[in-house]
C-alpha cells in the first residue's frame, strides 16, 4: 500500500493515515521515506536494550524506553519525525501521547549493512540537530549477530552520558555533519566493541 502514497506529506496527511500504513513509512523534510521491514534478529535485539535501558539508573524522575514509536524532530521548515530502534525519554504526563525530541534522552538504531549508511550519516546529523543528548548505533553483521556498537554523544553532555565498560578511544568533534547546517551541535564519538559495552548484555548473545 506505500508504493500508492504521495512523495511529500504533512503532519495532518500522516496523522490521518491508517495505523498500517503510517508504520511502514517516516516522513523527513516533508519527503515520505518507505522504510525496509526488518528482520527478527533485528526486532529481538531492540526488543531487550529497551528492556534493559529503562531499568537504568537515571537522574530524572521517570523514564520510558519504547520500540519504534514516532518521535517528531521538528515542524518548521518542513514535518520530520523518525521512528528509532529505541528511544529513552522523559515520562509523559498525557496517557497515549508520543515523545518529541525534546523528551528523548537516548536514541538507538540497529543498524545492519543496508542501513548503516543512513545510520550513520543522516539520522546523526538530525539527532544532534535537535540536541538529543546520547545516540547509539548497534551494527549487526551480516549473519545478524551484534558486531560492534558505536556511542555518539552531544559535545555539551560528554561530561555527564559517559558509559561503563565503553572501550574509549579519543574523543573528536564533528564540526560537518552530512548536509545540515554547519551551525548544528557537534557530536564526540567513542565506539567500543560488543563484548565490552553494558548495553551488550541485553540482547543475549
């Protein structure tokens, strides 16, 4: 049914889709993107980090760790939201109301070859655009098990999102980020293997 949607929608447009309909797609800058349907393994692991990420300690004083719920980046220019992996955030006062970037304290993809590219390039550059403090990508090989996870965090919040057990290397900022503007926050990166990561534990291995 998404090969009949149009290329450029609104938020009133996507809010008035079918349930079935909208959760094949994201929508950025206004463009729809059709998003590939993923595989169990891929499901299995965001299913357990979220899990094991909302019983983390936490300074606030409610969290929420969910699976592929929408989270709008922004509004103006154009309606973009995306649907992370995983998406921690402060909890909600309203019952049944989605997070907004400026709710989310982690955002994870699991990211397997054909996605990595986006991963990497676009979707970081939109979570630092909007000051999302902490995002992790979980890299599956090519047989689905968990190859490596890489941490990037917002340059402002490196002092206070580090991770327990992360293999550290040294730290860089990121002054380009893929086409956003050259005055979006940077990013510090440390990457670290699956065997050594605490988020690792989760998806049992």
């Amino acid at each position: 049914m998404s090969e009949h949607l149009p290329h450029e929608m609104t938020e009133e447009q996507y809010r008035r889709l079918p349930e079935n309909i909208a959760r094949e797609i994201e929508v950025v800058h206004g463009h729809v993107i059709v998003c590939e349907s993923p595989v169990p393994e891929h499901n299995r692991v965001a299913r357990r980090l979220a899990s094991a990420m909302e019983q983390l300690p936490s300074t606030e004083p409610c969290i929420r760790a969910e699976t592929d719920i929408d989270v709008v980046l922004w509004r103006v220019p154009k309606f973009t939201f995306r649907r992370p992996d995983v998406t921690v955030y402060r909890c909600l006062s309203e019952r049944g109301a989605k997070p907004e970037a400026s709710d989310a304290l982690i955002v994870v993809e699991v990211s397997s070859p054909s996605t990595a590219a986006e991963d990497l390039l676009d979707k970081k550059a939109q979570y630092a655009r909007v000051g999302i403090p902490l995002y992790l990508v979980v890299s599956l090989d090519t047989k689905y098990e968990i190859e490596e996870v890489r941490e990037f965090r917002l340059d402002a919040y490196a002092g206070s999102t580090a991770c327990t057990g992360c293999t550290e290397k040294a730290s860089s900022s990121w002054s380009t980020l893929s086409s956003e503007k050259s005055a979006s926050p940077t990013w510090s990166a440390d990457e670290g293997r699956g065997d050594r990561s605490w988020w690792m534990s989760a998806p049992g291995r």
